[in-house]
C-alpha cells in the first residue's frame, strides 16, 4: 500500500512540476507574443475600450483623416474604427478587425495606436493618476493625398501599383495598389458581413505596391548600367549592334525587342542603347562585367534585403549564383530577377539622389491627444546588410545615370512621361513572362532633373489595358508622368 501512494504522490508531483513549468513558459516567455497576436481576443476587446489614435496625413487645415475611432451606440464595445476614403488609402493603414486582428499600420504601429509605446509610460501613469481615460496617439503619414488621388487616377481601373519616395528623404509620397478593398467592411461587428467580404476580397487585398514582386524588364537596365560605371565602362564607349546576342555557353539568341537593329547595325553608345533599351547590349554587358559584380550592384541598390519600412514588405530577388546564359538575361530583367515597385522607386530615388540611398518610411510623427508632437522621425540614411555605407553608386556613376535617365525621356522610350516645364529622367521596362502571357510593363524614374523632389515606379503585371501590345513607353510612363505632375512643385 507505501508502495502504491508513494508512486501516486511521484506522479501527481511530476504533473504539478510539468504544469508548473507550462505556466512559467506561458506567462514569462511567451507572454508578449500571446498579448500582442492578433487572435488574442481578450486583448483586441479590452483595446476597444480605448479610443485609438487616428492616422492621418498633412497636418493643420490640410489635415486628411485615413482612419479613426468613432464612438458606437453602446454595446460591448466603446469604439470602433471607421476609414474615411477607405481604398484609397487601405494598403497603407490596413484594417482593425474583431474577427481578423490586425494589418497595415493598424498592427506595425498598434503600441502607438493605443497609448502602449515606452514614451508614452509617463503618461499613462499620470492618466491611471488622475483618472482620466487613456487614448492612443496619432500617427501621421508621410503620404501627400494629392499624390496618392493622381496615382489611383492616372492608373484607373486597371490592374498595377505605383510608389512615390521623396529622394533626399525617403518620405512614401504615394503607396497605391488596384484593385484595392473596404476596410470599414472587415472592422464592421457583423461577424457574418465580415467573413463575407474577407473571403471574397483576397485579390483585393494583395499589396502590390510591397508585398508582390514582378520581372523588372528593362528598368533593370538602370542596375546593369550601374555596375558597367562603376566597373569603368564609359557612357561613349560603343558595342556592336546585332539584331540578337547568344551568350556563351548556350544556343539560345536574346533578341531586341521587335527582332531589329538598335542603331541601324552601326555602333552604339552605351548611354543611346540605354536610351533605347537595347536588350543585346545590356545581355553583352552582363556577360562582360560577369555575374557577380552585377548582384553585389544589385544589393547595393537593396536586392535580397527587407528592412524596417514600417509596414511588411517583400524582398526583391536576384539569384546569387548564375552562369553565363542566365547573367545575360538577368541583366536585362528577366529570367529569376523579381522586384517590387517599391525597389524599384528605390533604385531612381538613389539615383537622383547622387547615389545614396535614404531609408523609405511612412510615418512621418507621432501626436497626441493635445497635437504635442511624442515622436519625429528624422530623414536616415539606409545601410543594408553587407554594405558599409549607405552609397549604391558613386557621385560620378550616379549622375553618369542620371545623364542617361534623362536622355530615356527626352530622346528615347521614355516620352510618354514627360511633363511640360518640368524635365523628367527615367526607363521603361517591358518585361516577358510566360509564353503566351501579356507582358509587365513599367516605368521607373525621377523629377525635377535638376532638382529632384519625386522618385517613382509604375508597374502593370498584365499589360494594362493594351494586352499584349503593351510597352513600359506606352503604358507605364505616362501614369508616371501624372503623378510626378502632381507630386512636383513648380
């Protein structure tokens, strides 16, 4: 009988020591991560009892409300969220919802959002105090509405994303993706509305704009350029001019576009065959400074990196390891190369910027309740990983670049996105994807030339509305020229 209760007592102590520990884990180790996911109930409903801060952009007068709190007519719950231009603005501040938790800035910047951020703990203890009722601080955004309206504008109803980036700053001007979705329609208490349009709205959803990549085509061009500078080939230096280019290794020819001559089977300059996309040019030039110069330029520019951007982000890709036939490809765009048009924003931005590249952020400042400014983020410059400085050209190769930009539009495919009384440096891209398939279509640049104040890119994955006609020149330029219209100041 000993026997038997002590070998109960042994497991009844086991089973105490092992829930012992189960608590331990779950309240010490995990405990942040349980409260902060956003399946966490408890935790969304007691947030719901405090009036969360706006997001807003401009400021004073010029004030445009993106989303704030609004009281109910009682029930469980105090407040709820309400976006005011709900598409415009819903891949930048994302949604709050009871069913679904968190997304865009409503989760990166949530602790701001609710009063929970480490400067606001003086605060708070003064509220707990005095007794007056917490609220969350405003944040404020980068993004200039006008921008923003000529983007949605200027890419209609066709399917695509455009990203504006203030150059000596990094500053998001405008973030749009189409289609776009409600997210008054997911913050809504009506559970059954709510799965509804959350089932129905996955394509909506997709963030374009950051979170998808796309074949860069010839606005890669800018990349390969860049490392042929640096790597000392000259803007006059000539290459030949053959209607297709078979890189080593392979039997498969890399035509221009259109099958023909770039130059009438004369000499071409490196800067008129970047004027004019020339694809056996730039797939030589891949070959001729080889594969591993034209990645590291590529990271430099921030290929295969993520960073803090404030809101989630995907990371462009160049693969690391490529022989001769896939360098030539990639070089002008194709084949594995992927990119976001927020990097390729980055690549002009950097550009116009002499070379160095800003860190891109959408927030511009934290508020509170009285309009006291709590938090003011400062312009910084962006070192990636592996870089040991924020340069991703030098001063020459970058204004070389510019040189060249500028003839793109002034001289070259690039027309489309010219704007009167303002000169304007850029490249389009058309790029391939699967046989059959309407090709991605771009246009990257950057505004004014000689003092820049806009860097932008335009994608369209399906060739807009022309379909397999489409051309970065025709399609994507002059939606970048619209929004740089409204983006610059004259």
């Amino acid at each position: 009988m000993t026997r038997q209760v002590r070998r109960v007592a042994i497991v009844l102590f086991l089973l105490f020591g092992a829930l012992f520990v189960n608590l331990n884990f779950l309240q010490v180790l995990r405990a942040d991560g349980l409260s902060n996911d956003t399946r966490n109930s408890r935790k969304i409903i007691a947030e719901y009892s405090i009036r969360r801060g706006s997001i807003v952009a401009g400021k004073g007068r010029d004030t445009t409300v993106l989303a704030e709190s609004v009281a109910t007519d009682g029930g469980r719950f105090e407040y709820r969220r309400r976006y005011p231009e709900p598409e415009l603005y819903a891949h930048v501040t994302g949604f709050y919802s009871l069913l679904y938790g968190r997304a865009g800035l409503e989760d990166t910047a949530n602790g701001l959002l609710v009063g929970d951020a480490p400067e606001q703990f003086a605060r708070n203890v003064g509220d707990l105090l005095t007794g007056r009722e917490p609220e969350g601080d405003d944040v404020v955004v980068t993004l200039r509405p006008e921008v923003q309206r000529a983007a949605r504008e200027a890419l209609g109803d066709r399917v695509g994303a455009v990203v504006a980036l203030a150059p000596q700053t990094g500053a998001v001007l405008a973030l749009w993706a189409n289609p776009s979705y409600d997210p008054n329609r997911l913050a809504t208490f009506d559970r059954a509305r709510a799965v509804r349009y959350w089932e129905r709205s996955e394509n909506e959803r997709r963030n374009r704009a950051l979170r998808e990549t796309y074949p860069p085509g010839s606005t890669f061009k800018v990349i390969t350029a860049a490392a042929a500078l640096e790597d000392g080939i000259d803007p006059d230096d000539t290459f030949d001019d053959p209607s297709g280019y078979t890189p080593p290794q392979t039997t498969a020819t890399i035509p221009n576009f259109g099958g023909g001559l770039c130059n009438g089977g004369s000499p071409i300059t490196l800067a008129r065959a970047f004027e004019v996309s020339c694809n056996t040019t730039f797939a030589q030039l891949g070959v001729d400074i080889g594969a591993a110069k034209l990645v590291e330029q590529a990271e430099a520019f921030g290929f295969n990196q993520t960073f803090d951007l404030g809101l989630p982000m995907a990371a462009s890709v160049i693969p690391s390891e490529l022989d001769p036939p896939s360098t030539a490809q990639s070089a002008i765009g194709q084949r594995d190369v992927r990119a976001t048009p927020l990097q390729m924003a980055m690549v002009s931005a950097a550009v116009a910027n002499d070379g160095v590249l800003m860190r891109p952020h959408v927030i511009a400042r934290v508020e509170d309740f009285a309009g006291r400014v709590v938090r003011q983020i400062t312009p910084s410059m962006l070192v990636l990983d592996g870089q040991d400085d924020a340069r991703a050209v030098s001063r020459e190769t970058a204004q070389a670049l510019q040189d060249m930009m500028l003839g793109v539009v002034t001289n070259g495919s690039g027309g489309a996105a010219a704007v009167p009384g303002v000169e304007v440096a850029g490249k389009t891209g058309t790029a391939q994807t699967a046989e059959g398939a309407n090709p991605t279509v771009w246009f990257t640049g950057f505004a004014p030339f000689d003092d820049p104040q806009v860097a932008v890119a335009v994608v369209l994955p399906d060739g807009g509305d022309v379909g397999s006609e489409a051309t970065g020149g025709a399609v994507a330029a002059p939606i970048a020229g619209k929004v740089i219209d409204a983006a610059v100041d004259e």
